[in-house]
C-alpha cells in the first residue's frame, strides 16, 4: 500500500515535490505519510505573488470572515477534511490518531488541544475585541474607524504572516488563527512530526468559504524555514534560547521561546499553601508539561521544601499509560535524543551541591521509562537552595518544576523574563511591585493556574499590533 502524501499548498493550489521525506510512528512503527519539501527558491518565488492573495482576502468583509471563522471551527471539531484538495478524507478521529502516532501526545491531550483550537475558531470576536482594545472593527475593512468618538487609522505592515512552527503542542497553531480575520495570508512551516493540525485548519478555513490563496503551507528544512523569515515583513517563530537570540530586538519577528512561566506565593497567603497545591500541580502538569505556560519554577518564601515534597508525592503517582487510555497525560517523546539530553541535563544539574530531585523515590526506574513502546519522561520536582542554582531557571518538555525559597524582599529581582506569572497574594505592596515588572508578559493575581487561557487576554504578543501600525490622521469633511 502506497503512503499517504501530504503535498506543498502553494496559495491554494496543490504542489508535488520531487524531494519528499517521510514521518514515521514515535513508537517505532514504521512512516506513516510522506510530505512533499519545498526549498527556499520555490518559496521566494511564491512571495512575489502574495500581495494578489491578499487583495484575494481583503475582498472578504470583517464581518464575513469572523463568520466564516466561526463555520471553520465546527467543520475542524466535527468534520472529515481532506488533507488537500481532492485528497482522501480525514475525520476527527484519524486526525487524533494520526497526530498521536507522530507526536507522542495521547487522545485525551490531543482532544483537548482541539477543543481549545475550537475555541479560537468561535470566540474570534472576543479575541479580536481583546487584541483590538475595542476598537471598530471596520478598521480593517477601510483603514479608518472610530475609538472612543476619535476616528483613527490604521494600516496592514504585511503582505503575509510567515510560521515556523513546532512539534510539541497542537495550541500553539492558535495563536497565527486570528491572522485570518486580519485578512493576511499565512506561509507556514511545519513542525516535522506535526504538519496534521495547520493542515487541518487551513482545509476547515477552505471548507467553511475562505478563500485559498490565503494559504500557503510549506515543509522544509532548516534553510527553507531561514527563507520564510527572510522573506515575510512579519513572522513568528518558536524555538529555545538560540533563536530567541538570534532574532532579538528585529520588530518583524515575533518569537516564541522558552515561557519560564513562574509561581508566587506571598508571605500573607504561605502559611495556606496546601489550599493552592491543585492549582501549582495544574500549573505543572496541564497538556502534558508541553506549553510555554506550564510553570517551571515556584518561588516562595518559606515552605518551600514541603511544598516541593507534597508536589513530589502527587505527582510521583503519575504513570505513563497507553494512547488511547482516557487518564493518560503525559506525552511520549517522537524525538528521543531530545528525551536524552533532558535526563542528562537533570543528572548533571544534580552534582551541583544545593539541589534535590524529590520525584526519585517515586521513580522505581528512574525517571526516562519505556512504556508500550513509547519513550516517557516522568514528571520531576526538584527542591533547590537558592535561585542561583543551575536547576532552577530550567524548562524542559515535560512536567518538571523547580522550588525554592526567596526572601519576599528579594522575589522580583530574581523572576526575571516570565511569560506567565501567577501572584497568590493580598499584599498591595508585593502586587504593585510585579505589576511594575517589564518582564511578565501575562500576569495572573489569585489562586490561577498559568496554563489557563482567557481569549480576550493574549497571553504572548498582540497579533494585530504585530500586523497593523496606527497613522496620524485627520479628516475635514466638505
């Protein structure tokens, strides 16, 4: 039996490569599809057409689109989809199999992944009123809207979003949905072991009437994804501290990097830290300890050993289980060099004096297990001394955190870049210094898990004002 073939989407119109390469089952299985590869001369031929595809889009109203969106949400959650026009359908079911063979991620977190995905296909008008602060929607149709009875004007800075996505979670792809509505293309790379969801999506747009040169999709190597970012005024990129790096300080590159998501609790609420233990192990644990708002570090100041103890013990019960099992939640490991070097960063962090793994009496045999084929990392608490420690600041792709104790005097010194914060305090003064901070990109004030996600509240970057600038304007009318 033939592979399945996933093809390049060249704005719309299907695309075979003569290169193709093939993604197989994490478990050893063997290849379950082979993708077409587009190299970076096919791409940078493709850009000088964007700007016909956009006029494409921008045809469409606001208010269409927002519907349009709307019908795409329940087409992605319910419906069997072609990868690619004219190709073999897929319903929702294959989809969640399919991306937990190549990924790793169990049913339960696919699905769930999914119904976020949903979410940001029918709550568009709330993210959009979020993203936009209220601003007239017809904004985006004609340029000039109203705000607060001031006309404005704003202007698109982008023929086309370019994406270089990743492998571990399914939701990230949420975060380029609303790009749509903003009547930009997209030009997407993706993840190696995860093209299933930008495909899926961009067929539920396709579906639900949107139209296709909107987008494009491109599997490719490393120099190709180099070409998109190139060649996009505006891109999006994930990626660890290299990357972040490498395109720091470039207002045309958005990057999504590790969170280092944190958890504070003050010392007006420590003395009641057993009431907030769901929300830390929620915090943790959530989609598998895959996403950039899962905390990686709780900071406090005092407890704080037996914080990590009773986190220990809650989460030392945790156990892989088989893909399709309704309490699996952790994720197997498609790449198991990456599972390696985790384990060995954890045991070398460890010959550091000042740290303690309090997981390891609950890992009979040791922490990186086999499981039904599937190579797992379990989840892994550690207590350390001080903030200085190499453990400490660390995010791995798996449900780890590191504790500490620090002086409440000293706390928002030490946080340093966050992505999500969750403050569990009544202390004004504790709260107005984190609320000074220009290192927390989201924060949260109560007992709040950082993995929770409010669609009006972007919690990384602002993707309209990443794609429109405001203009000075005024307006005399005869």
């Amino acid at each position: 039996m033939s592979l399945l073939h996933i093809p390049i989407l060249r704005q719309g119109k299907v695309y075979e490569s003569l290169d193709k390469t093939e993604v197989g089952d994490h478990r050893g299985g063997g290849a379950i599809a082979e993708i077409s590869q587009a190299n970076g001369g096919l791409i940078r031929k493709d850009i000088r057409e964007i700007s016909q595809a956009r006029d494409i889009l921008r045809a469409h109203s606001c208010k269409e689109l927002l519907e349009i969106t709307r019908q795409a949400g329940e087409f992605f959650l319910n419906e069997s989809l072609p990868l690619f026009e004219g190709g073999a359908l897929q319903s929702p079911q294959d989809y969640i199999e399919t991306l937990s063979a190549t990924s790793g991620l169990p049913f339960t977190l696919v699905r769930r992944n999914m119904a976020r995905i949903y979410q940001v296909f029918t709550e568009m008008p709330t993210i959009l009123k979020g993203l936009m602060r209220g601003l007239d929607l017809k904004v985006i149709d004609d340029g000039i809207g109203r705000q607060s009875d001031v006309a404005v004007s704003y202007f698109p800075v982008a023929k086309s979003l370019g994406l270089v996505l990743p492998s571990n979670s399914p939701g990230v792809n949420s975060l380029w949905m609303p790009a749509i509505a903003l009547k930009t293309p997209v030009m997407v790379k993706p993840g190696s072991e995860e093209p299933w969801t930008p495909c899926r999506i961009m067929q539920a747009f396709i579906s639900a009437g949107c139209t296709p040169e909107a987008f494009s999709f491109y599997p490719t190597d490393h120099q190709g994804a180099g070409v998109i970012m190139d060649v996009c005024e505006r891109a999006l990129i994930f990626g660890g501290e290299e990357t972040v790096k490498q395109y720091a300080g470039n207002p045309g590159v958005q990057v999504h990097g590790p969170g280092w998501s944190k958890v504070v609790i003050g010392e007006d609420k420590i003395d009641s830290w057993p009431d907030y233990l769901p929300v830390l192990v929620d915090s943790v644990i959530s989609n598998g300890g895959r996403s950039c708002i899962n905390a990686s570090a709780i900071v406090v100041p005092r407890h704080g050993r037996a914080i990590a103890e009773a986190l220990a013990e809650k989460m030392g019960e945790t156990e892989p289980r088989s893909m399709d099992d309704e309490q699996a939640c952790l994720s197997g490991f498609a790449n198991r060099k990456m599972a390696d070097y985790i384990d060995n960063a954890i045991t070398e962090g460890l010959l550091e004096p000042g740290g303690e793994e309090l997981t390891a009496k609950y890992h009979v045999n040791g922490r990186k297990v086999e499981f039904n084929g599937s190579l797992f990392m379990l989840p892994t608490v550690i207590f350390t001394e001080s903030a200085g420690h190499t453990l400490f600041n660390r995010e791995f792709l798996f449900p780890y955190v590191a504790v500490t104790e620090v002086d409440q005097d000293n706390m928002l010194d030490m946080l340093g870049p966050s992505l999500v914060v969750t403050a569990i305090t009544d202390d004004e003064r504790l709260k107005q210094q984190i609320l000074s901070s220009p290192h927390i990109d989201r924060l949260n004030v109560g007992p709040v898990a950082t993995s929770m996600i409010h669609w009006d509240q972007p919690h990384e970057g602002n993707m309209f004002e990443f794609l429109y600038r405001r203009r000075a304007f005024y307006q005399v009318t005869s």
